[in-house]
C-alpha cells in the first residue's frame, strides 16, 4: 500500500508567471538533495510541464525557512521546484 503524502508538505514548480502543483511524495525530494537526484526530478517533473525542448543548464538549490527551492536553469526560462508547508 503506498504511503499518504504528509498533509502538512506540498510542492509546486513556478515558471513564466505560472504555479503548478506537482504530483510527487515531498519525501520523495526530502529524502535526496544530491545532485544526481536533482537532475532526476527535473527529467520526471520539470521538463514535461515547461516544454520538452527546454535544456537544462544549471541547477541551485535554496534551503528556506519552511521549505526549499531548487532552481533550474534551461536554455528557454528559469524554473523553481518548491517544497513547502501547506500554510
């Protein structure tokens, strides 16, 4: 049986203007900030909702009060993955 996602955690992706919930575990993100995984998250989450021919340059991460951003910088725009509380 798959694990709730924890109601008190969400993530979203900003880019151009736009806010989309992201349909992932946020543990899922909490579990690994490395640089391989960043790059995995960007493939499954990222890249299908800004454009497919959108290539990765650079990736940041922000570690926030409540929450992180990791940052993704493509050929086309910038992206902001964003784990955060509900409030």
């Amino acid at each position: 049986m798959e694990e709730p996602i924890p109601s008190w955690l969400e993530v979203h992706l900003v880019y151009n203007d736009r806010v989309e919930k992201v349909p992932v575990d946020p543990e899922l993100i909490l579990d690994c900030l490395e640089n391989e995984c960043l790059h995995d998250y960007y493939e499954t989450y990222v890249k299908s909702l800004i454009g497919l021919d959108a290539n990765l340059v650079k990736v940041e991460i922000h570690q926030l009060k409540g929450g992180i951003v990791i940052l993704y910088d493509t050929t086309k725009n910038k992206a902001h993955l964003v784990l955060h509380r509900r409030d």
